[in-house]
C-alpha cells in the first residue's frame, strides 16, 4: 500500500517449483485447545511435515478454537506465517476461507486487525477488541502473509505468482491434511488490492491440481476486492477516476485529465508488450517501464493533489500508506505477543524487498487464470469500493465485461440491479450465472474498514449463495 514514482504496494494492492524431493512441515506454534501445556506431533503422508500444538488462553484475539505456526518449505528456505480462527457459528459445517492481502508485501494482520479479522487493535496498541462485524461470524478464516518476507514470514522471496500459487497450493493441502475435520467443507479465496494477482493464480492452481493431488480442496468461490487484475484495461480508467468518476471527488484539473488521457495510450503499450510472453526478456523489460511509466503519467497527477490514492474523499495522513498502522505495528512487535504467537522477526506493515522483487510481476495480467474457473460454474466475485482511486470500480467493472467466458454475453447482457442492505442501497451489482460483479457505495480500497457491516452481508450473501437483494430471482451459482 506504498505508493512512488517508482511504483505502488497496494495492500490491499523465472520461479521456484515445487519439486518431488522438497520437504516441508506444517509447524504450528500455538493451538487454541487441548490440555493446559501438552504438545502434540505427527508425522504425516511421509512428508517430514510436523505438526505441534499448546493450549492458548486466546486473550490476544477473540475466543474461538484457532491456530498460529508455519508452513516451512525447507529446500526453499521459506517459511509462510499464518493464524486461522474457527468460526464463531458452526466451524463444523461453516466454510473455510484464505485472506491474501496484497502488496506485494503487505502483511494480511493489516486486514486481520484494521478490516474483517475476529478482533481490531485498540488505539494504544497494547490490546484488542472484538470485531462484531467479523467474517468469522460465519466462516473459519485462515490469514496468512505471502509471499515470503512479509509480515512474520520470512525466506525467499518469489518473484511471480507461478511461485506464489505454487506455495500456497502446498499450503492448503498441507492445512487440511493436517486439519481433516475442515476438509469437507466449501473452501473460498478472498483477497485485496494485489490479491488481484495472487487470488486468481492460486485459485486455478488449486483448480488444476485438484485433478491428480490429495487431498481435493472442495474449492467454492473466489473473490477479489479493489483488486489489480487486468493492468491493461484498469490503467485507462485512472484519469475518468480522477475527474469524472461520478462516485467520489473530482481531485484533478481539466488540463491535468487531459494530459493523463493523452499519455495513456503509451502506458498501455508497454503493458501490452509486459503481458506478450513470445519474448520473455524483452516482456520483463517491459513490464519494468510499464510500472514506472504508468505511475509516473497515471498516479502522480493525483497524488499531487494531497489526496488518499485509497479513499478520494479524505487527504492522505501518511506519506506512502496514507493510513496509520503505528498500533498494530506496535501491538505485533510487543514481546508477549511474539512468544504467544511463536515468532521471532520484526513485523511490518508492507516490505519493501518483497514489492522489489515482484516489481516485474506488477503489471501483467492473471484475469486469463479466471475463465477455467467461470466456465467449471465455481462462483467469483468482484467487488469494489467505489472511492478508491488506485484500483477504482470504474477499471474493474471494465474488465469483468470485457472478460471472454462462456458467459460474455449474458453476463454483459445483465441488468445492473441496486444492492440493498436492510433498507439501503449498499451498492450495484451485476450477475449471470457464476460471474458477478459488485459496486460498493461510500467506501474505499479497503471495503470491510470502510462499511464493515455491508462488508459482512457481501461476505455472507457469497459465501452462503444467497441473494444480494430481496430479489429471489438471484442466486450465486454454487458449486455443489
């Protein structure tokens, strides 16, 4: 979620494979249940994989069963921090969820304590308290800081999301063999911003090893909020964002959107070449310039106005993130904390290495991982708050209607229909058959910080299949 003229971590904004010889564990440093002390270890499927667990008296977040550790891909040298939190309905028969905060390199405790987690960190950043619009009302959820050296992960860094997807796949499976008990149960993706990339790589990496690895990942529906999906088609949005958005401020002169439109053409260029894989040196290139050039012609006009890149309605209050995480920075890094956790690093927000490294990666586009899902009917959602101006509505809406799918037509032949929460408009969206698309009213990047109890319904309406509205015509797709 930092942002200069050399690029943006969006946080909410060659590869190693996975060969047969690797060995990995699944080392969980505390476990919510079990007897006071007592320690548990398994070894299972021959993998070298450990599993360990204590009894914890859960006074850091909420009082669900949950689970903190590591998957440790030793040949890799990488280490994937997460923490997952039962539901707090019926975990049993609940669905599982992974968050992937995006970046690269943004922590997903940002998203667990300032957006949808069980609790938010109080003002001090000497506590917590309970988040009564949390998305483990009713799903289990599983945060986890990807790739690696974010957050309390640490090791090599990838560099696309061929490693990304590939990591996360393991982990996956990895968590529910270890965790048989969820294994049955509909398992979501949701991610932000960045997760744009990371989501749909990992979703159909999941989707195609599904076809010869164990166990199956009963894979029901993904999502993506404010996402960074389709470079190519978002970067010619930003200047009718900045001066004719029709949902948040005008924040640039006329001659300032004039200037943008003109040098939008040459942006798209080099995002075109970026995304031509025919030349992968000459592509790398381009992708490098393409970020830069981009931001420079594209982000720079606005951000000079002194305004939220992230939310056009307020100005930005810290230079780079425009949000202040000084307390769960401060809450993370407190030494109770870290033993309770079983981590020893320094957490931070959003690394800095991490977004170099994916730099190359920033502005190709992962929306061509998405019809494979579409076509096999597994749900996806593409939700956006329409007063953000870095991944704003206006570009995702752009793509989700140009994207080719055995639905194209119907989904672009749709009626965009109000979005009602109680008895208030909440939003827009469009829908046909497993395709929907969802603008959200008077809210940011971050969509569950910013209208957290619509954020919640959204959540909800998905993952259960319901309708978004009192029309009992729509109903998500569901995969049965």
């Amino acid at each position: 979620m930092r942002f200069s003229v050399f690029g943006m971590c969006l946080v909410l904004g060659g590869c190693m494979g996975v060969h047969g010889n690797d060995v990995w564990e699944l080392d969980v440093t505390y476990e919510s249940h079990g007897s006071p002390g007592e320690r548990t270890e398994f070894n299972v499927s021959g993998l070298g994989a450990r599993l360990e667990g204590s009894e914890s008296d859960n006074r850091l977040c909420d009082d669900v069963v949950q689970i903190a550790g590591y998957l440790k891909l030793e040949a890799q040298k990488k280490y994937y921090f997460f923490w997952f939190f039962e539901s707090r309905n019926d975990p049993s028969t609940d669905p599982v969820t992974l968050w992937m905060t995006g970046g690269p390199g943004c922590s997903s405790g940002i998203a667990l304590f300032t957006e949808n987690g069980p609790c938010h960190v109080n003002a001090a950043g000497d506590g917590t308290k309970k988040n009564p619009y949390s998305w483990n009302s009713r799903s289990s959820m599983i945060y986890i800081d990807q790739p690696g050296n974010t957050g309390f992960s640490h090791g090599k860094d990838d560099h696309d999301e061929a490693g990304v997807s590939a990591d996360m796949d393991i982990f996956v499976r990895e968590f529910m063999k270890k965790y048989p008990k969820y294994g049955k149960n509909k398992f979501y993706i949701f991610g932000e911003s960045y997760g744009g990339h990371y989501v749909p790589a990992t979703a159909h990496r999941i989707f195609e090893n599904n076809k010869e690895k164990e166990p199956k990942i009963n894979l029901a529906g993904v999502a993506v909020g404010n996402g960074l999906t389709n470079p190519k088609i978002q970067y010619q949005y930003y200047a009718e964002m900045a001066y004719n958005s029709t949902s948040a401020p005008r924040r640039v002169t006329k001659s300032v959107y004039e200037r943008m439109k003109k040098a939008t053409p040459a942006c798209i260029r080099e995002i075109e070449i970026c995304n031509d894989r025919s030349e992968p040196e000459k592509a790398k290139a381009a992708c490098l310039t393409a970020l830069n050039q981009c931001n420079i012609d594209l982000v720079v006009p606005y951000t000079s106005s002194g305004y939220n890149v992230y939310d056009m309605r307020i100005k930005c209050e810290v230079p780079g993130l425009c949000y202040d995480f000084s307390n769960v920075q401060k809450f993370l890094n407190l030494r109770r904390v870290q033993e309770h956790l079983g981590v020893k690093k320094h957490w931070e927000s959003c690394s800095s290495s991490v977004y170099q490294d994916m730099a190359a990666d920033f502005t190709r586009g992962y929306s061509r991982t998405l019809p494979a899902l579409l076509n096999a009917h597994i749900p996806i959602l593409i939700y956006a708050g329409d007063c953000d101006y870095i991944c704003n509505w206006l570009g995702n809406r752009a793509w989700t209607l140009a994207l080719d799918w055995d639905g194209k037509q119907g989904f672009q032949a749709a009626e965009e229909k109000l979005w009602m929460v109680g008895n208030s408009a909440a939003g827009k969206y469009r829908h046909y058959s497993s395709f929907s698309f969802l603008q959200v009213y008077q809210a940011g990047h971050m969509v569950p910080m910013d209208q957290p109890e619509n954020a919640l319904e959204m959540f909800n309406s998905f993952t259960s299949g319901k309708q978004f509205t009192s029309d009992k015509q729509f109903t998500f797709a569901q995969v049965e």
